[in-house]
C-alpha cells in the first residue's frame, strides 16, 4: 500500500515540477514542443518497452479486447448525441472522447496492485496498451476533426509512430523474439523519459489555467458521463460476459480513473482547446480521490 502512495506522490511531484518550470520561464518553455517530442518519438518508446515487461498469451488478449469493445459500444451513441446537440467542433470533440482517455498507466496500474494485488499487473499493463490505441486512433481522429477535414484526420492517424511501434512489439512478444538485454535498457530508459515527459508537460499545461474559465456545460457533461455513464454502462454490459467477477471489477477500474494527460497531447496537436482539457483532467483527478473510496467498496463488496 505505501509503495503505491509513494508512487502516487511522485507522479505529482513531475506535475508540480513541470508547472514551476513554466512558471519561472514562461513563454520559453514551449508546451507544443514537448509534445510534439512525446507523442512523435518517446511514447514509441513507452509502448515497446510495456510489450516487453510480460509474455502475451491468448487468454490475456481477452481482456483488452473486452476493454475496447465496451469502449466503442458506449462511444457510438456518444458520437451520435454530441454531433446533433454540440454545435461548435472543438466543444464537440472534447466531450465525444476526453472521457473514455482514462490514466489507465500512471494511475491505474498502482491502483490495480492496491485493490487487486500484484495479480492484477498483466491486466492493468494490457488495458494500459489498449488504451494508446484508443488513444492514437479515436482519439486522434476525434480531437483532429475539431479543426481538420475528415481526410486529414485520417492522415493524422497514419502520422502517429506509436501504431506501427505497437504492432512491431506485438509481433516481437508474439513471435518470442529475444531483445538482447542492453536494447531492452535502451527502451527502458526512454519508456521511463516518456512517462516523466509526460507528466511534467501536465504540469505546463496546468500552470495559467483557470477552472473558471471552463464552460459548465462541457465540465457536467465530460464528469458526469466519465463517473456516472461510463462506470455504470461498462458493469452493465460486463454483467452478459463470461469474464470473472475479478477481471470485471479491474475493468471496471479502469474506466473510472481520471482522464489522461494524452489528451492534452492531442488537444495541443490539434488546436483543440488544450486548456479547457487541461482543466478538466485537474477537475477529473480532484473528484476521484473522494470517489476512489466509494469504488473501493463497491469492488470489496461485488468483485472480490
């Protein structure tokens, strides 16, 4: 338990320091620089060294698959309800896909150990990897078409090195092929600078933010459809599945931790708002921590 409460307090220590970084020099800390230096090169390196921390087998591709598919079940009718009453695109887009990016790595894993115990880390990890392809496909395309024709958003999509990252690590795990173990130190290192990368470009984003700014319309909708329509959409389709209380309640997790800082990547990429997504991940990430505890007993009490 302190293990995860340490890791935690780190994660927020790269925030604050990302945050003071901008606040001391401004204007010559770009933000749009270090994201273009994320999500272009080390994020590759995040998905090839998370592919390499654990043998796949069939029965673990289930859960991920499960993940993405109630993700897109939910998704559509989402999609539907926003173009007919969100006029404005950029509005449209934030609301249509910042709530299904979940932190499912730097929060969701620690807390998969927490509730689940150590059992629970191929799960999280593999969840963590569908999640980057929900991440750089729908919501790739999504957050581009706030600003982007439709052909471009697709060309958006092809553009993200982390897709052909993914289905090269894929096929290495698959196929057993060993990585000699001074190229796994070598993923490892940038892995590690991604995720740190991206937490203090969190923190930049955060620093000239003002909560107050945010339109209350999109805060209800993107809070209430990421802790109340999601959580209680996703247990009822896993209630029709063959999966095991166990698996159901880690997935239940992780689509209820808040939203994720690659939606700032993607907000900033593509225009879109960057701060009000911002906002709504600092608002996401104070709302969870009293509803950790509420989802904590419902898991205790339904899921173990």
């Amino acid at each position: 338990m302190w293990e995860t409460i340490l890791s935690i307090i780190f994660v927020y220590i790269f925030i604050l320091l990302g945050y003071i970084a901008k606040r001391i020099f401004k204007e010559e800390m770009d933000s749009k620089t270090l994201t273009l230096f994320s999500v272009y090169f080390l994020q590759a390196f995040v998905t090839v060294w998370g592919f390499s921390t654990a043998t796949l087998s069939m029965e673990h591709f289930a859960v991920p698959l499960y993940y993405v598919a109630t993700i897109l079940v939910i998704i559509l009718p989402t999609i539907i309800l926003a173009k007919r009453f969100v006029k404005e695109p950029k509005e449209r887009a934030i609301i249509t896909i910042s709530g299904f990016v979940g932190n499912t790595g730097n929060i969701g894993i620690p807390l998969g150990i927490a509730l689940f115990g150590m059992e629970s880390v191929i799960y999280t990890t593999l969840i963590n990897i569908a999640n980057i392809f929900v991440v750089y496909i729908l919501g790739v395309y999504i957050y581009s078409r706030g600003s982007f024709s439709i052909r471009k958003s697709l060309l958006n999509i092809i553009k993200i090195p982390i897709i052909p990252a993914s289905i090269f690590a894929i096929v290495i795990n698959i196929n057993e092929i060993k990585i000699p173990i001074q190229i796994q130190e070598f993923f490892k290192m940038g892995a590690y600078a991604g995720i740190v990368l991206q937490l203090f470009l969190l923190g930049t984003f955060l620093y000239g933010v003002k909560i107050t700014a945010l339109k209350k319309s999109i805060f209800l909708t993107v809070m209430s459809q990421k802790f109340i329509i999601i959580p209680l959409a996703t247990a009822y389709i896993l209630s029709f599945t063959e999966l095991s209380l166990y698996i159901q309640g880690i997935i239940l997790m992780e689509m209820m931790v808040p939203l994720a800082v690659a939606n700032i990547n993607l907000a900033s990429l593509y225009n879109c708002k960057p701060k009000d997504v911002t906002s709504l991940i600092l608002i996401s990430t104070i709302i969870f921590i009293p509803i950790l505890l509420f989802l904590s007993e419902i898991l205790s009490k339904f899921y173990l």
